[in-house]
C-alpha cells in the first residue's frame, strides 16, 4: 500500500465514522508519530453523552495506531455550563468520577481532554483543565491560566483563573506544548514562558465561539507562531451549538513553517488524522464568510461573501438545539412572506422535511398570492402542510372583546381611539394554534419566525409570531434575509424551492389594511424602508455609533435615493424610539442562534427595561443649563 | 425656638417634602455642621430625571444651611446600566456633561453625588466615582476600587476598578473619608488606608442591592468601625427598584461609639437631617425582615417574621417598574384562586386601586365558589371588575383544532394519547383577552401571575398565565404566598379583604377535571404537596444542596407526616425532572421582582436550555465503568 493509498482509507474513514472493518485494515500501517483531532460536539452537561463520545474516539485512536488523541477544551463537560453548577453543586465531582473511568480505558496512545476541575477549598468553582490520560492513568493536568470577559457566558463566575497552566508534557519521547484557551494563547507571556521549554509541537484545547473576525486573527496567530517558533501548531475546537451560542469547528494544524497543513470540518463533527512531521493530513474547505478580515468599511447590500456561513451557522444551530433538548419535530405558521418561508427550508435543512409542518391560517386580510405560495414552498420543499382559517376565531374573539372593552371603560376614560387589538389578535390566534399542535404531538416545537429587523423595531407580536419553542432567524435582519433566500434558491441541491413572488413581495405583516391603498400594510409603510432601518442596526452593531454619528453618516440609503435630511431625522427618531420601547420583548425572546457579532436575546444583551426613557440624543451643555434651572 | 422644636420642624419638613415656607423659617437655626443624607430613587440612565432630582435637594439642603448634602453611588446615571452604554455609546459622556452643570448650582455647602465616569482611552468603561462639589465647581472625584461578581448585574463589564480610590476631603475644615461602594467598605486595606489619614468621619455612598443576610452583616460592620475608631461613620444607599433588583434603602449614620443615631426610611425616597456631633437625627423603623443575621438553619411554614420585607420589596417592585418603564395600569384575570387574588392586593397597594382592573374568565370547569371569590375581592379592594366567559372562544378554537389535528396525523403518526392542549387552550384565551385589554386601553400592563413553586414546576402555561408585562408575585413560594394573604387581612388597613375561601381552598389552576374526583384537579395531586416542594426549593436556594443531599435530608413534611421514602424518591424525581424541563420557560420569564435570595429570571440564574438531559442524581463509579464499557 503506499502512502497515497493509506491517505485515501484514512480519510474515507474518517469521513464515513468508525468502522471496525477498515480499522482493523489500517492498524500498523498509520505511522506511529500521527495524531487524531477529536472535534467533538458535546452537549451542555450531560456527562454519559459526552463520555461515550470520548471513549469512542479514544478506542477508534488506539485501534489504528494513533499516538495521541486531542479533544478540545471542556470536551467532557460541555460548555457553556453558566449557573448550572450552582443549581447542581455536585456536577463538577459528577465529572471529575467520568473522567476516572475515561482514564482507564487508555493504552499507549495518550488522550488529552478537557474537563471541569474541582477547585479545592471552593465548593462549586472549577478550573476548565485538560487532563493528559495515559496507560490507565491520569497523569497530568494542565489549567486554563485567563479567562474572557463576555456577556453571553456567565461561567466565569465559577471558572477559577489558575496561577500555573501551559507546560510541557512528553508524549511517545516528543516534548509538546499545552495550552488550555483562546485567551491563553493571546498572552505573551504564557506563550514566552512555554517556548523557553523548548517544546517540539504546540497544542491548543479550545471552546471558542464563533465570530468571523477572531477566527481570522486566530488563524493568523496560530501560522505566526508556528513559523516563529519553528514548531507544528495544533488548534483543537469544539463544534455545535449550545443554546445561541456556536463553536464553528475548523480545527487546524499548522507546520513548522506556518503552513496550513490540516483543517476539520466546520460545523461538523470530525477526526481528523494528521502527522506534521510527515506533511500528512486533510485541509477542508471553509465556509465563505467563516474568517473575516475586519469590518467592512461601510454598509452593504451585498450579503454573498457571508451567506453559507450564515446558512451553516443558523442549520447547525436548530439542529443542536432540537438534538440537545430531544425535540424532533418543528410547526411554523406559513404566510407566504419571507420570514415564514426562510425558516420553513432552513428547517426542512436542519431537521429532514419529514419533521417540519407548515400551517396556513388566513385571516380575511390574507392576499391569495399569499395562500398559494405558502402552499407551493410547502410542496417545493416536500414538508406536511395543512390550512387552518383563522376567521371564526378572530370572529368569536373580537366581538367577545367589544363588550368587554366597553365594560373597561367604564373604570377607565384612557381607551385609545385607534389601537392594535385586532392585528394582534390575528397572530395571536396563530400562535394559540401552533402551540396546540405542538401539545397535541410528541417532540414539536413551535417556531417563533420573526426577525432581526423586527426585533429591533417592537414590530413581532407578544404571544404571535414573536412566541415559539426556537426562533431560527430572529438574528437576521430582512435585507439579508433577501439575499439569503435568493442563495437558497440558487445553491441547495433542489433550486428554486421559494416561490419568486415571496422574494419580489413587499414585507408586511397582513394584519391590517393600509387606508390609503386599501390593501395590506406593507411593513416599511408603518416603520422606514428595510434597507434604511438595518444600516442603522449595522452601523449600531459593527461601528458602535449612537445617534448623533447617525445623522451625520451618509448612508448608503442616502447615495441612491434622495432623502431629505429631516425625513432621515424622523426616522432615526422612530428607529430609537421603538427600539428603547422594545427592550421588554428583547427580555422575553425565545432561544435562538446568534449569527451576528452582536445578538439582542437576553442571552446576550441586557438592558434595564426601567431605562427606557433615557436620552438616546443627549443635550448640549446648554440645554442641560437651562434643564436644571 | 428649642433643640427639640427644630427637630419636630425638620423632621415633618423631611416628611412632607419640600416646602419653601418651612425651609425659610428653619434656615439658620440647623446648626452648621449638619448634613443631608439624600437616599433618592433615581431611574437608570435617565440622567435629565436624575439631574433634576439632585438640584432639587442640593438647593434644599443650601435653603435650610447644610454644610454636606450626600448622595448615593450612580445617583446620577441610575443603576444598574448593564449593556444600556455599549448599545448607547454616547452616555458616560452625557452624564458627565449633567454633572458638570450640577456642579455650576452648588455653594458653599457641599455635594457628594456619585455618577459613572468615563475612562481615558477606554471607550465605553466608566469608574463608578463619587464627585465632590462645591461653589459651582467639581472639587473632587472618589473613584471606587473592587467590584462585585455577581450574576444580576452585567455592569462589571463596562466598570472599571480604578487603583486609586478612597481618600479624605476636607468639608468646612473637617476632614472626612470617602468610600465607594459595599466591596470598597469589606476591603480591609481600604479601610486601613485611608483611617491612616486621620478623617473625623467616614463617609460611605453605596448602592446596594438588598439581601436580609448581607444587610444585616453591613451594618455589625459599620457599627464595628465606628467604635474601632472612633469615629461617626454615614452610609448612604439607593432606595428603589430597577427591574428585578430591588435597593431598599435604610442609609444610616452610627455616631463614634457605635451606636445607631439616624436611619433613612425603607423602600422609600426619604431626606434625613443629622449631625453625628450633636446627636441629632431620627431612626427609622426597620421592615421585619430587612435584616437577618443569618438563613434559618430549616425549612419552617413560619414566614411571619419575613413578610414585611416581602411586602413592601413587592409594592416597591411594582411601582417602580410601572413608574420607570411609564405605565400606570394593570390588568389581571381574577381567577379566584390564590396567586391571582394577591397579585391584585399588591397592585391595587402600588398603583393605587383605580389602577387595577380584574377580569373573571371562566370556563365550563371554574366553579361557582371561584367565580363568587373573584367578585367578592375586587368589591372588597374597589379595583375595576367584569366578567367575560371563555367558553366561545374556547370552543370555537378547539372546533377548529380538531380538524387541523387529523390532517397533522397524516404527516406525523406520533399524537399523544393524552394531552394538555385544552388545558392549554383555556389559558392561552385568557391571556388573549389580558393583552387585548392592555393593547385597547392607554399605559396598561397585563399581568403574570404565576408564582415561584409554579415556575420550579414549569406548570405555569406558555402564552398563558405565565405571560404578561410584569409578574408581581414570580419569586415567592406558595406556602409563603397563602402567609402573606393572612398576613394582607391583618396588616392592611382595610381589614380582610381576602375572602377566607380562597385562602382556605386547596390550589388548582380548573383548567382540567380530576378523573377521580370529577372535581377540578388540583395542583398539587399533579404534581406533589406543596409544603414538600418549597422545601426542596428552599433547600436547593439556602442550603446549595443537591438531588443526594435531598434524598437523605429529613423534612419538614416528613416529620409530621407519614412519607414512605420510596414516595419521597418519586417526588424528588419528579421535582428534578419538571426542574430540567422548565429552562426554557425560565429562560422567558417576563420581568419580576426579585424577592428571595435566588431567583430564577434569566437575569440571575441561566442555564442552557441544551443541558436538559444531565443527571441530577449523579452515578457511582461502578455505574460509570459499567456505562462505558
């Protein structure tokens, strides 16, 4: 057999999972240096799961001859864990005990792995450690030495920040390097204090959640360090997703001269097998979008360069959260709009058609082109579909509400002359409607299909189509929503499975009917035009501009329509002042994945509701002066 | 005029407000070493409300002849901020501007107002600083060095713990130290510090989020360091609340020896004369409750000594929230039963009972004593009342769902013999008929009232009585809750107006009938009794202790009933199992107030909701092996 044909078994094995019959074939015939990536996906504290997994990939190592198997950071454990240690003081022991048994399943062939250590003396905290298992043995642990400072994790509140961490080990006579972390490998002193041990590789264990532009710096980091130092580099991720949170995969091994020489899958799990010494090992492609250079510049309408990223982030995301919760089947209210319609084949991706079921309910605002593109995505896409008329509930729920109301009134002179009741008791009927479905039906989730854009302007409904068991696009705003469903049509395997008149259609909620057109209300009628709106969500997020750089940025909005410089006023109001009257509904919303660098879910972002009067323009000097006296 | 008549006049000014005629009169005669403790409620990042605020009392203490008006730490930016100044990048600088022109009104009697200062060089960080001012200048700034870890604010994120801090200042030739914050005042080289400098007395300006244990110890040390070294020690706190977190108040002043001489009022704004050198000011009740030296060493059905503080945490909860968020109004569905009927006691004591408007919605199970209970409250509270069946809607929504359902059954062969759909389906209704009153009428807030053991459960309905604008009562236990409406019928001025009935009647939501009983099921032969379910989330809160601690544990409800320890298993089961359920509910909770030491909103306690599947129990070393191999 000659290397070529060992590197074509390999990497069929790898791709393909463990089989016992291929294994046996190799074994002897990898040579002894190489080393297997176990970019697992383990869940969030459950501790069987993710210990099988390891055992599993440990035994696939011995039986082919490897001589280290490496698992990321917090492999055992899962991450994030947040308070759930605080809730369950006893996890962390739990833990410690699997990874007693994970030891005495090793041989020769050494496995580093990530866990939570017990921190002496205080109950409840933990080290994120990696643990060196050899010969039936725990024979060296190696500490997390910095931690990050993020909002959306709070485990820092029980990680313990170690005094001592990287060090050297020997494995199979070659010195190796660990590092336990991201913000391990960005300091300079841990990086200085490890080189001067002269290690013969450098490996690092991490759980690093995904943002494009980290991921480009870290990859530039870990090639500068291996050409500088002259070493192989060896970067081990976690990948899935936990909650809002995704850890992209994309484990890499550098060589002594900074070349990419192997990359595992992203938003995969993978073993991956290589050997830097013998230039041996598999670089797989990496998603456009994955690794961004910087911010761009300015504001765009071009969503290309990060829509399979998004596509992948957002499917692995609904995946994990079903898998990890035990949930299998998805209900979504299909209305032949755009948000309903994306989600519909970013599930049916994620979850198989055979899971998800669309429902139609049309009110009497309904346009029929809505109907029968909700039934022709539906069977575009192969999903169960059914329709289900809304009318005699709204009907029965509104006139039980008219003599109510009056009664109200009479304790209260504060009715409002125009109000919202009727749209939202139209979504919420919908809402009433998928929630039964998902009681009435083992393992369903209801989908809560609203977006970004929305989310930021107050515009999805309490209990409607802000409520679900999941929310698959509520970190997307609705231009790129656009460009995405146009990508979906052009690179699934099937094409064209979303209607055109789903993407050339107005927005809009069909709640109401616009009194000035008699038809429905379109969305950018009642709030701004979506390309306006979600400039200032990305200038917000990426530029972290407040108000008054708003008004005098040009916006892109500006350069191909004329927009008088008091309109773009009022709408910045508008935009402001909705967005500081949705903070209650930013604290209720439902899980979702964060695809962006800044997510607005709880998770994430948190604001005082008691702060919605604050002065998003502030005063000058002078009107405060005058304030005050 | 005697010493006594001038603190007669003082203390109904400080009462009364203030009033221009009183201040005149008195101006003079307080003797010139006085100072004014301005404990205000300020709203978070509302500077101009603040700002104003601060005047007001600045101007007041120069009317009657101050030497030293205090304020507490971020009276001027309101607190917390958490993400509030990453979204609005612009106000640590506006606030500074505030304060600038807050200096421009101060004489020759000094302010001490704290505020968030920005960082040099460090975009978006602030120090939590205390700024001294006077004649028209910032004179001064006290920075705070340690800051807390704790789960409920984010704000450690954007603060930064400056290296220098504590100092003294010289007021009217006196020189005095100053401390910011609880964790600036526990760190012995701070103190140590800054009594090397010799100040005649200490000055503390805290915010300070309330806590029974943690008050209790701060005050034995500021008792503690007054004696030690002899000298009158002032402690100034926020009084209020900020979404969930409540600031009770209490600042008080210890003259040299020790001892308590003037206590600010609890849950309320107050403005306190003194002057430790005279032994002049007034102490304040304390709330029973505010200070417990420490958590009961076992669970007991005696909350009596704890209602006080329960109370008026609640009352203060709610009234701040409408008040800063500007709703005036609640509506809530009266369903006769417990949660319900205190929930709307405690809102018609916050909002005032004009504010309040209960609706009865019953179904074909609610029984005439729960109809009748309804009723009888709001008369007895004169809150807004109607009635408003549910029986079409419910019907007409379940007519509906029938049909839809046997179309879902031709995709998905996986109905549940069983549901909850109409159980669901009641709750659901209801909650439609809350929000549609709260969407017709203007500054109305529909209301949550699904208490804590609920929530532990998970048996509160999604979209149903889970949801609302606020949940008043989220954070207290049921067997507290039928305590507290004992409690309500005795205390509050108008006497009983709980009808014994609905104390005395055993909890059930009457969303279904009990097939054994052909009565409405009741709550806790579904889940288990709720004496033991408090317990075990008493336990689990006060004691940190886990699944195997509990199962070993003996409790209350075990002492004085017969409880075979394999039923005791089972309930501990269950509770765990329900626990690991309702990460996604308590991941929607809508905003509360937080009244425990723990609380369960996503703003204290998070756990991903993909750690669903961990074992509370936790595995011997044996069942690990065996697992593994």
């Amino acid at each position: 057999m000659t290397d070529t044909d060992i590197r074509g078994k390999i990497y069929s094995l790898t791709e393909k999972g463990l089989n016992s019959e291929v294994e046996s074939e190799l074994k002897g015939l990898i040579k002894p240096e190489s080393i297997g990536i176990a970019q697992i996906n383990p869940h969030p504290a459950d501790f069987e799961y993710n210990s099988k997994k390891i055992v599993k990939y440990i035994r696939h190592a011995q039986n082919i001859g490897l001589n280290l198997v490496i698992f990321p950071e917090m492999s055992l454990s899962g991450f994030p864990l947040d308070d759930t240690t605080d809730r369950h003081p006893n996890l962390v022991e739990e833990n410690v005990k699997w990874l007693r048994q994970i030891a005495k399943v090793t041989t020769e062939t050494t496995a580093l792995v990530g866990f939570a250590e017990s921190v002496k003396d205080k109950k409840g905290k933990y080290y994120s450690s990696v643990a060196v298992l050899s010969d039936g043995k725990i024979q060296n642990i190696i500490r997390r030495q910095v931690l990050p400072a993020v909002s959306e994790f709070n485990d820092y509140l029980y990680i313990e920040a170690s005094d001592d961490g990287a060090k050297t080990i020997i494995v199979n006579g070659k010195k190796c390097g660990i590092i336990v972390g991201d913000e391990d490998l960005a300091s300079e002193d841990i990086i200085s204090g490890i080189i001067k041990e002269q290690p013969e590789a450098l490996i690092i264990c991490s759980v690093s959640a995904m943002n494009p532009q980290k991921e480009y710096v870290k990859s530039n980091v870990l090639s500068f360090i291996a050409k500088k130092y002259s070493l192989p580099v060896i970067y081990v991720n976690q990948v899935g997703a936990a909650d809002c949170v995704t850890f992209a995969g994309a484990s890499r091994v550098y060589d002594k001269n900074g070349n990419l020489l192997a990359r595992a899958k992203s938003f995969e799990e993978d073993f991956a097998v290589v050997n830097p010494d013998k230039n041996f090992g598999k670089i797989n492609p990496l998603p456009e979008g994955l690794e961004q250079q910087e911010v761009a510049a300015s504001f765009s309408l071009n969503y290309e360069p990060d829509l399979e990223r998004t596509y992948k982030t957002i499917v692995q995301g609904i995946r994990d959260y079903f898998n990890k919760t035990g949930f299998k089947r998805a209900v979504l209210g299909l209305s032949g709009g755009l948000d309903s319609t994306v989600c519909a084949v970013l599930l049916a991706d994620a979850l198989g058609k055979e899971n998800v079921f669309g429902v139609s309910m049309p009110s009497k605002i309904t346009t029929d082109t809505s109907k029968s593109d909700a039934e022709q995505l539906a069977k575009n896409l192969g999903i169960g579909f059914a329709v289900a008329p809304i009318k005699d509930m709204v009907e029965t729920t509104s006139s039980g509400l008219d003599e109510l109301f009056n009664k109200v009134e009479g304790s209260w002179n504060c009715r409002y002359k125009q109000s919202y009741t009727l749209d939202n008791i139209q979504a919420r009927s919908r809402a009433v409607i998928l929630w039964g479905i998902s009681n009435e039906f083992e393992s369903c989730l209801p989908i809560a299909t609203s977006d970004k854009s929305e989310a930021y302007m107050g515009y999805a409904t309490i209990n409607g189509d802000m409520s679900g068991g999941f929310a698959p696009i509520a970190d997307v705003t609705k231009t790129k929503l656009f460009a995405l469903a146009r990508w979906l049509n052009k690179n699934r395997e099937e094409k064209d499975v979303i209607p055109e008149s789903v993407i050339l259609k107005r927005p809009g909620a069909e709640l109401a009917i616009d009194p000035n057109t008699g038809k429905p209300l379109c969305a950018e009628d009642a709030l701004m035009p979506y390309e306006f709106m979600d400039e200032v969500i990305w200038r917000i997020e990426n530029k972290k501009e407040h108000y008054n750089d708003l008004i005098n940025a040009e916006f892109l909005y500006e350069k191909t329509h004329k927009l008088p410089r008091e309109q773009k006023a009022l709408w910045l109001d508008k935009f402001y002042r909705r967005m500081a009257g949705a903070m209650y509904k930013w604290s209720i919303m439902v899980p979702s994945v964060s695809v962006d660098k800044r997510y607005i879910g709880s998770s994430e972002y948190r604001q005082p509701i008691t702060s919605s009067h604050l002065d998003y323009k502030g005063k000058s000097e002078e009107e405060i002066a005058r304030c005050l006296n």
